[in-house]
C-alpha cells in the first residue's frame, strides 16, 4: 500500500513538474511579447532596472551614465537561446528525480561549453538555456565562439542519444543572433548578468522557428560566420519594427578548415582564420597599452608608426603571396615591434619579444609561431639584415617612410627624438646620417621597390638642397 501512494505521488509530482515548466515557459512568452509590442513599458522596466542596478552598487537613485550603474551597452553581442525538449515525452513510468537529474547534468556540461569558448551564461528558464558572447568583455570572435559553442551542445546531444535509452533523451533547438545587447549587472558577492535588448527576442524567436536538433542563425550572425560554417538557407520569419528575417541553419564547420574534412573539429586553417579576426581585439589593447605608457618623447616611435607597419607588412605580405599564417605572424610581429619602448628605448626589440610571450598565449599562439614573431621582430634591428621574405617584408615595412612623400616631416620626427635623448648633434649632422643611410639603403622585396624606390631617390636630392656646408 505504501509502495503505491508513493507511485501515485511521484506520477502527482511528476505531472506537476510539467505543468510548471509550461506555466514558467508561457509566462515568458507572455512577458517578452508585452515589452516588444509596448516600447513605452519596456523604457520603464529599463529605467526601473538601472536605478535597481545603482541600488545594488551602492550609487543613490541619481540619474547617470549608463556605464556607471552596473549597465553595459554593446554595439555587437551574440546570443545563444537553446530550448531542450523531453518533458513533453514524460511517461508516468519514469523516475522524476532521475530525470531531473539528468537535465541538471546538461545543464551542467553546457556550462562547460559555455566557459570553454569565453561566453557569458545568462540564465536557465524552465528548460531553455541562454548564453551570450561579447559581453561583458566585447570581443571581435563572439559571432564564431557562439556558433562553435553551439555545435558543441547538438554533437554532445547526438552523443547521449547514442548511448542513451530512447524515453530518457532530450532534444534540442537553439537560435542564435548576433546584434547590439544592453547587459545588467545584478549581484554583490557573486555579479550575474541580464540581457535586454531585441537580439534576445530575435534569438528566441529563432530557436521557436528551429527544427528538433538544428542550430538556426540570423542573416546577422550568418554573414560574420560564413567563412567558417557550412550553412544553408531556411527562409523567413517576420519580425516587428524590423521585418523579414532570413535565417540559415548550419550544418557543421566548412569540410576545407575542418580536422579530415568531416566539419566537425577545426583544423589549423579555422585557427588561422580565427586568429585573424581577433587580432582586431589584441591590437586594440596593445595600441592602448602604447597611448598610455610611451615616452612624450617618442615623436617618432609612436602609436603612428606602429599602426603603419601594420598596414604596410599586410599590403606587402599578400603582395609577395604568403600565406594567411605568415600575414597573420607578420601584423602580430609589426604590432609588438616597437611596445618594448614602453619598457626601454636601448634593447627595445628584445624588450618587444618579451611583451609578445607575455601577450600571445592568451590568444592561443603556439610555441612555435611565438618564436617566429619574435624572430621577425629582431629582425628590425639595425642595420637590416633580413634572411628570409618575411624578415624582408618586416624591413621594408618598418623603414616604408623612406620612400613616401611625407619622408621629410617624418625624418624631422625621429631627429627630434634623438635629439631630446642627446643621441644626435645638428639638424646639419642629422642631415648628412640620412644622405649615408638612405643612400646604402635597399629595399629587398620587389613589392616595396615597385612602389617606394623612385620616391626614395628623389628624397636623397631634397636632403641634399637641405645641407649647409
């Protein structure tokens, strides 16, 4: 007898399970609805939750900048939204808490997913699960983390499927879009984030629209993520205040970037590829890191000239045919070539070398290709002396102003930075240094003599007019 009142409760608990998830699910739909449709109420539960945000920070009820009220703003933000499906298959024969327990244990390895490729997890609603890449820390590559993080979770769902009973195997579909995100700050102790925002309504709007199994992407997060994934098209959905929305499922990695072609591991050519687009993220903290901490008297070896030897290795590289691991080598080099000046003008290429192993494992670069950007920036020492096409490109980009027509405004720069450090007499001596050097000069690429040479001539006959005897 008691054996069967605790049947009947657990079928009781179970139903109720059910109802709730629904209930939460319906609930949500209701919510987000009503802030769609209503720009007005979704402005007032916006300014409720930044005054909220400024509350919990301690900050008053004062009205202020958004960044100073624990809210962020972000001009590109992905959003994964993933519903899993298997309560609707729940049979009063099955153990509830078992298979609570199995979707706690989903959950748990999304999670692992989720910190895998730097992602944000927002929140669990009922059964769904939401996560976002870019915030609260923007970065370039959160179109591909996500969709990479996605794969992920279907691959390890067909995995269980496998291996598991049929009546205990959960499905799912995620929609994921790519688009600006207002992130709060919620949380003292232990700091969570909320998203708002319309990309989180259309990435929910694409996992409704999804097929049991399939990863449904925005035309947004398609078009940053096509050279990587294989996808197909898979039509519209309307969407208010915007329209159609196309939408695209993908089908796995490109079979060319992936590990034996099969689209499911990425290969060295995805790395590359990959590494290319986050260069934007590294150079922008690495030119930050040269506005804040340079000398004020590095009128020459400045944020400048870094920034052109960046362009000039890129427009130099392709034209002498490397491939995209070396271009990528060649910028990185070019970017950290001249940061050991923010340690020591004497010994700044070593000092450079230095930063770029301090830098470069955060953003995945093996211990070989460490070592070849380290090469390539020794090879900026003077006198040039390089031993292979890049180390040529690396020279000829470096000393790219002796060619240009702005060579005589430049030259000016770096006589008056030596000048301040007591490194070089008159501007009359300084005059005559650059007749020599530019005269014994070479440019070893033909890319670079094509394009700097005959100018570089003509700025040995202007030096020349300058020269007091």
């Amino acid at each position: 007898m008691v054996k069967e009142t605790e049947k009947h409760q657990d079928k009781e608990l179970l139903k109720r399970i059910a109802r709730l998830v629904k209930q939460n699910k319906d609930l949500y739909e209701q919510v987000r609805q009503l802030a769609e449709n209503n720009d007005k109420l979704a402005e007032l539960v916006d300014k409720y939750e930044r005054r909220l945000a400024r509350l919990k920070a301690g900050e008053g009820e004062g009205e202020g900048p958004d960044d100073q009220s624990g809210i962020l703003k972000f001009k590109m933000g992905t959003v994964l939204f993933a519903d899993i499906q298997g309560f609707g298959r729940l049979t009063e024969e099955m153990d509830t808490q078992s298979m609570m327990d199995d979707l706690d244990d989903l959950f748990f390895h999304f999670d692992s997913i989720v910190k895998k490729y730097k992602l944000q997890k927002i929140k669990i609603i009922g059964d769904s699960y939401m996560c976002a890449g870019g915030v609260p820390a923007k970065n370039s590559t959160n179109p591909i983390d996500v969709v990479m993080a996605a794969l992920e979770m279907t691959l390890y769902l067909d995995e269980l499927k496998s291996r598991s009973d049929k009546n205990k195997v959960w499905d799912i579909s995620i929609g994921v879009h790519t688009g600006p995100v207002t992130a709060i700050a919620t949380g003292k102790k232990k700091v969570t984030w909320e998203l708002k925002g319309d990309t989180v309504n259309i990435a929910s709007r694409l996992s409704a629209s999804c097929e049991v199994g399939k990863i449904n992407i925005s035309a947004n997060t398609y078009e940053l993520v096509k050279e990587f994934f294989a996808c197909e098209y898979n039509g519209k959905i309307p969407v208010k205040y915007i329209g159609d929305l196309e939408m695209f499922y993908v089908k796995g990695i490109i079979p060319e970037i992936s590990v034996n072609g099969k689209g499911l591991e990425p290969d060295y050519r995805f790395d590359t590829k990959f590494k290319l687009i986050q260069f934007v993220d590294l150079q922008e903290i690495i030119l930050d890191k040269l506005e804040k901490e340079l000398p004020g008297y590095l009128y020459y070896h400045n944020v400048k000239h870094t920034i052109d030897v960046v362009t000039e290795v890129e427009l130099i590289g392709w034209a002498e045919g490397v491939s995209e691991e070396e271009v990528l080598l060649l910028k990185t080099a070019a970017l950290f070539h001249d940061a050991g000046h923010t340690v020591g003008y004497d010994r700044h290429e070593e000092l450079g070398c230095e930063l770029a192993r301090q830098y470069l494992p955060e953003y995945n670069f093996s211990g070989e290709q460490i070592d070849r950007v380290s090469e390539l920036i020794m090879a900026t020492q003077m006198p040039p002396r390089p031993r292979n096409l890049l180390e040529k490109i690396m020279c000829d980009s470096d000393l790219d102003y002796l060619g240009r027509s702005d060579f005589i405004p430049v030259s000016n720069t770096l006589y008056k930075e030596l000048k301040e450090q007591d490194k070089i007499g008159t501007l009359n001596d300084w005059n005559k240094l650059q007749i020599k050097f530019i005269s014994g000069h070479q440019y070893f690429t033909e890319t670079a003599r094509n394009l700097r040479e005959v100018n570089k001539q003509k700025q040995i006959e202007r030096i020349k007019s300058l020269i007091e005897e």
